[in-house]
C-alpha cells in the first residue's frame, strides 16, 4: 500500500492522525449517500461511509505504515461499535449500519439484536485487544471529531422496520452494505489510479442510453422481423400480437410484479426487451437487467442486443454489458485472503474498452445489464462485498427474468421473497417469463412468512391461452411411456428413413454416448451430437451446421443427438423430436424445438419415451429427478382420468401446467426450502445464508480443450507456468474470458488420477507449489483426450466416453 495514501501529515489535532483518512470517509460517505438516495436511506449509508474506516486512526495503523513488523488488524469492529453507540435510539438502524461497516471486509456475518451486538463487541474488545487496531473506542472517536468529521442524523423517514419478514430484513441490510462497499471500492481504486501529478483518477462513467431512442430501435427491428417473416400466418400475428401488447403494458402498467407466459417461438426476447424499455421511460427508472439461466442463452441475447441498439447510428457497445460467473476468481480469492487489504482495481484505460467493461461488470453500473441466474440470484442472498456491491443497482430497475422454470425448487420461496421485497420497498419490477409458468402463487402464503408483500404477480396479457391455442397446432405429442424403450431399438428407429431429420433428448450424457454408440453401428450418416462434454465453440459450430442442414431445400439428413443443454435459448426447428421422459416442463421446451416456426406442411412430432433401465440413474440428481418422477404422476392422473393422454393437449395448455407445479410443491411438504436455508434465514446469518442458497450444488472443475489447436497453443503459451514475467492488469480475467469457448466444465470427483496424468493445472500466478486439487483450471497435455469430431471431452485415460 502507498504511503502517500494515509500519508502521516495532520492537521495539528491528533497525533498522526492522516488529514488523507478524513477526506476519504468523507468521500465514500458522500458517494454511499448518493446511491442510496434512490432507496431511501441515504443518511443510513452516510453514517456507515463516516465511520467505516474509524479504526484506522489508531497509532498501529501508522506504525505499520512507517514499516514497523506491525501485522493486519481489524480495523472495523470500533466502528461497528461507534455505531451501535451513536444511534442507540434508533436500534433497528443501528443494527442495519453497525452490520455494514463490520462486514465491509470481511463479510457480512449474523443480524443480531441491538443488545446482543453492543455485548458481543465489548467481550470481543476485553478477550483478545491485540486483534484490532485499538480498542479504546473513546479515544480513537475523539481524534476522530478533532480531525472536523462529524457523524449525521439519521432522518425519521429512513427506517429499517423488523416486521416485514427476515428475507426482507435481510435484504434492506445488504442494500445499505452495497451502498457501502462499491462507494468504497471506488473511492479507494480512484486513488491507486492515481500518480504524483494526478492524485485521484476515476474511472470514466459508464456511457448512457436514451431509453426512449433504444425503443425506437427495437420497434424498427420488430417491424423488419415481421416483414421478412417466413414463419406461419397464425405464429406471425402471434408474434405481432405479443409484441404490440407487451410494448402497450410496459408503458401502461405501474411498477410490480409481472408475468409474461407465451409459447416458444413467439418472439420472447424482443417482446420482453420492449418492454423494459418502455417501462423505464414510463416510470423514470434506471436501468433494464435480464437474467437468463444459462451461458448460452446469454451469449445469444448479448449478440441480438447489440445487433439491435449498437449497431450503425446506435449505442456505445459498453451500454450493454454481460456478467456472469467465469471470471470472478479474482474477487473471490481477494476476499478470502485479502480481507484487511484496501481494495483495489486496475487502472481503467480509455483506449481499452474490454477492461473499462470489466470494470463496469463489477458494480453493473451500465443502462442494459445481462447475467446468469447464478451470479444475480446468489448476489441478492450473498454475503460478501464483492458480491453485494452490485445490489443498489437493481433498485429502480426492469429486472426480466427469463425461462424462469429453472430455479431450484428448494430455492423458489425464499427466491420470490427476496425479489418481492425488491420490488415492493425499492422500487423495481420484476417479470418472470417463460413458456410454462410455474404456479408461483399458489405458494403465497409461505413467501409471507419470509417477505410480508407475498408474491402476487399481475400476468403481461391476457391472451395467454389464445397464443397456446393458436400455436398448439404446430406439433403433437405420443407417449410412449407405458413401457421401457430400449437403447438399440430407439436407434434403429432414428436411424431408419423416416427419420432423416431427427432430434432426440436424453437426460443424461451417459445416455447420449450409449445412443450415438449404437447409431453408429447402424449409420453415422449426418450424425451430430451436442452435449456439455463439448466446449463451447464445439457446440456452436455443430448448431450452424445442423442448421445448415435443416434450412437446405434438399432436406440433408441431420440426427442430432442431445442433452438438456438444447431446450432453452436454441432456435432448432425439427420435423420430428424423440424426448426422454423428464419433468413436464423439459418436455414442453423439447416441444419448442419441433415446427418452431409453424411453416412445415404437416404437425411437428413429438415422442416422449421411457428410457431403458440400465441398472444406474435415469436422471440427474436433486431436483430434476424428483420433478421427472412427479411428471409420471401427474401424467398416471391424467390417463385415469380422460381414459388415456391423446385427449388432453398437456403441454400446451397454461392449466395443465400450473396444475403440474401445483402438484409438485404440493407434494413437497409444508415449507419446500431446504431445512438448512430455511434455519439460516430465520436465524438471519447472512454467511449460512450465503453457504446454503446455492443455483449449483457442486464446483465445476474448467478444462481447457484442444479444439480449435492454433487458438489451443496460444492460450497455453501466454498462461505457460514456466513462464515468470510479470502479468499486466487484468491479464488473467482476460485469459479467462479468452479460453471460454474452449472450456469443458467437470467435477472434482470426475478427476481420476489416470485423467489427471494428461492434465496440466493453472494456478494464475499463484504459487506452484499448491495442491494439485485445488486447481479450478486445467489445460489438456494430450490432443487425443478431445474428439473434435463427435463426442467431446474423454473422460477415461483410454480415451473412451465416460459418463
């Protein structure tokens, strides 16, 4: 850390005492106020930014600085204190600022009473001084007055009320904590961007939009995809009627809780993203954030929003910016090991977009914010500063969340509560979209146990069932789940003439290699395979191939077999679709893949199977195995009670849905949140909390893959670890960013020592000398353990599938 920054100049009123540490309280005090303007407890975030650093005006913290063997000490404790003292009559917001300043480093920790909290620091103080910087919280408040700081009121009408539910206690807190930490954050890197000649640089703002000229874009665009349209007559006004309404209701209806449900291929994404950009004109609000579940549909919406708003005549690029979970091993790693370091950020440079990017993705401070599910929904229940730091952002704004059948069962009610306390108390509004819309409400009560708004969405338009009914047409369903289909017959099926255009879904990747094994013992004849066992590029590449093929007026053959990872965010449109059986709205996804677009002559085919039993698991774990087993439930009543499935349209029937969700939380029992989270909210520790609500149960290990080998060698040789020069700013996000499309994700477990032979780990600068398995990055030292051609990544050390 340089001197320079706390400097040892005083202003003559204490002894040491660093005049640099007054103005940055002030600064970041001043800048968490102005953030938390928005959410109404600007004066709260003021007296966290006033005395977040008031430890640091012990005489340790400059005799470490002047060199001596002083080691890190906790220097916010005194102020959480401070705190607690100062605003003594106002205990609920005391609490609220005391949590902030404890956690700004270190994380936030337990909401205890206000009692408890004073009690808890003065035993802490007694039992082990040598921890913090000072304890003598008199003295060290005293310099604190002599050096002209001056703590705020804190105004009547800032308040943090305690009968809202403890998801929403908990949420006003981490909000005023972001407010915290990014106005510290930033105040801190202005400084080590800094020189002699420019003490504090900034990083530049982020660009804006004019949300108004971005709708007009967006029109245009919608009016050019209606005119080249080659879609059916009915899927086209479908489209056009979705479009027209959602545009309608963005500028008409009130901030809240929305739901848009419409069948796949009915134009989501550029309904939905009209609007968000009416609704933000409408009602003044900040900023449009979407939130997709995948990396892939992500990747997908980035590129048709930039296309639309930042192309010729548009916005800066940097107006829409991707975030997501790749690239953040930096923060954690800070955070983890750094926690009594400042923290700081590489110095921003004009000239170089893709890092001011980077820099923007950190606090989503840009007008159009696309990320995954992941990264927003384990931020709004995270504990740590860089997560939270993001959060006063989401106040004020259009937050879409699309294919929103994804979340975690286990998750749902603590998920609805958090966002209805987002919406409710700062302001913003939140759309759940999807082609089958889980019967959310019907879980109302339990929400208010956590958040006392409950979840009463309002539906987007009241024509849902009109656009079923008027797409239901495209396909029809058979199924054949009575008996087991086995693995060979199902491929001699696929691979028979009637079927030379053919998707077939499995659940798991085991399956899919046992699949393409037998095909091709039949044909490999316009074979292709898609799977997360394929990095990236991989799959992409396969996709406009088998598209390629299927837009052909000659009807090349194309059999693609698949997992999971095609029935969100795809635009695959096949004659005929084979389905394993799996959770209802997994089928009505695949469905999506099959006459998307309505033109073929005759109905889509759709065929759900029940896949052989081959002595191991016929589904992914969790959630997805008990949802698949209470589809054959729900699909064994409906068989009773209509005498069989033809009659019924299922899958594209908004009640049928809602009754399969009703079916299934009902049969989850009386409160479907995990025990673990449920204990941790209600003993409101935001680090259990944090611990338990994960989207993804387990880490992924990332394998860097020789796909594409030009691209390959040079990622390796610029990561060499021989090599020891010193990495610029930035370099291994970069890295990191750079080697994605070349990434295969698997799990530790996954990992034998055989595999391990012919894998190099990436430490990214850290010392060598690490646990092998504490890698999270590996590259391939064999070309041969990647099949570029069909399959993937190999899991076994013969270079066979593995699953």
């Amino acid at each position: 850390m340089p001197e320079e920054f706390w400097g040892h100049s005083c202003n003559g009123q204490g002894a040491g005492v660093p005049e640099s540490l007054r103005d940055h309280s002030t600064r970041t005090a001043n800048r968490a106020a102005e953030f938390a303007e928005r959410l109404g407890i600007a004066s709260l975030a003021k007296a966290a930014g006033m005395l977040h650093d008031l430890g640091k005006y012990a005489d340790q913290m400059q005799l470490r600085l002047k060199g001596a063997p002083e080691s890190g000490r906790d220097h916010w404790s005194v102020g959480t204190y401070v705190a607690l003292k100062a605003y003594a009559k106002r205990k609920e917001e005391a609490v609220a600022i005391a949590t902030a300043i404890e956690g700004h480093h270190a994380g936030l920790s337990d909401l205890r009473p206000h009692g408890d909290h004073l009690g808890d620091l003065a035993k802490a103080f007694a039992a082990d001084p040598g921890r913090f910087t000072d304890v003598a919280w008199e003295s060290l408040y005293d310099r604190y007055i002599a050096d002209g700081l001056v703590l705020p009121n804190l105004k009547s009408r800032e308040t943090m009320r305690d009968d809202a539910g403890h998801a929403s206690r908990m949420l006003d807190v981490r909000m005023l904590f972001s407010c915290l930490v990014d106005a510290d954050f930033l105040e801190t890197e202005g400084h080590f961007n800094g020189d002699a000649a420019t003490p504090r640089v900034e990083r530049p703002a982020a660009p804006a939009m004019d949300f108004a000229r971005a709708l007009k874009l967006v029109e245009y665009e919608a009016e050019k995809l209606q005119a080249s349209n080659q879609a059916a007559t009915g899927l086209q006004e479908a489209r056009r009627r979705l479009f027209t309404s959602c545009l309608q209701a963005g500028h008409d209806q009130p901030p809240g809780l929305f739901t848009l449900e419409a069948p796949t291929g009915t134009g989501k994404t550029l309904a939905l993203l009209a609007f968000a950009l009416a609704h933000a004109v409408a009602h003044g609000l900040d900023r449009v954030i979407v939130v997709l579940p995948f990396l892939n549909i992500l990747d997908q919406t980035v590129a048709t929003y930039r296309r639309v708003l930042c192309g010729e005549g548009g916005f800066d690029e940097r107006c829409v910016l991707e975030d997501h979970s790749l690239a953040d091993w930096t923060d954690r790693r800070r955070d983890k090991d750094d926690k009594d370091k400042p923290p700081c950020s590489d110095a921003a440079k004009p000239d170089d977009p893709e890092q001011l990017r980077r820099l923007l993705s950190e606090n989503w401070d840009a007008p159009i914010v696309l990320t995954t599910s992941v990264k927003c929904l384990e931020s709004l229940h995270g504990d740590r500063p860089s997560a939270c730091r993001k959060l006063h952002r989401t106040a004020k704004s259009v937050i879409v969340f699309d294919e929103v059948q994804s979340i975690p069962t286990n998750l749902v009610v603590p998920t609805l509560a958090t966002l209805s306390r987002l919406s409710h108390r700062f302001g913003s509004s939140i759309v759940f979209a999807t082609a089958t819309q889980p019967a959310f409400t019907h879980l109302d009560d339990k929400i208010k146990t956590l958040c006392s708004a409950g979840w009463s969405p309002r539906p987007m338009i009241d024509f849902a069932n009109d656009l079923f009914q008027q797409t239901a047409n495209r396909t029809r369903v058979e199924w054949r789940i009575t008996e087991p289909t086995r693995w060979k017959d199902l491929a001699n099926q696929l691979a028979g003439g009637k079927n030379r255009q053919v998707l077939c879904i499995v659940n798991l990747k085991r399956h899919a290699a046992t699949l393409l094994a037998d095909m091709n013992k039949q044909t490999n004849t316009g074979l292709f395979h898609l799977s997360t066992q394929m990095c990236p590029r991989h799959r992409a590449d396969v996709l406009a191939e088998v598209n390629r093929r299927l837009d052909d007026k000659e009807k090349l053959t194309v059999r693609l077999i698949a997992t999971q990872c095609v029935e969100a965010g795809v635009d695959l449109s096949f004659p005929r679709v084979y389905r394993s059986m799996g959770p209802l709205e997994a089928i009505a996804q695949a469905a999506g893949r099959c006459n998307r677009h309505g033109d073929m002559p005759d109905a889509g085919e759709v065929i759900v199977f029940h896949p052989e039993d081959d002595g191991k698991t016929l589904y992914p774990p969790g959630g997805y195995k008990h949802a698949a087993k209470k589809t054959m439930t729900f699909l064994e009543n409906l068989r009773a009670m209509h005498g069989g499935l033809d009659g019924p349209p299922i899958i594209n029937d908004p009640q049928q849905i809602a009754a399969y969700y009703r079916l299934l939380y009902q049969l989850l029992g009386d409160y479907i949140t995990d025990q673990d989270l449920k204990d941790a909210i209600e003993e409101r520790s935001f680090g259990k909390v944090a611990k338990e609500y994960r989207l993804i149960d387990k880490r992924q290990i990332n394998i860097l893959v020789p796909y594409c080998t030009k691209t390959f060698n040079d990622l390796v040789a610029r990561i060499d670890p021989d090599r020891r020069d010193r990495k610029p700013p930035g370099f291994y996000r970069k890295w990191i960013r750079d080697a994605r499309p070349l990434t295969v994700g698997v799990y530790p477990e996954q990992l034998t020592a055989a595999l391990q032979s012919h894998l190099c780990p990436v430490f990214f600068g850290r010392p060598d000398n690490r646990l092998y398995e504490e890698a999270d990055w590996f590259y391939c030292l064999n070309n041969d353990l990647y099949d570029g051609e069909l399959l993937g990544l190999k899991m076994d050390v013969e270079f066979k599938m593995c699953f």
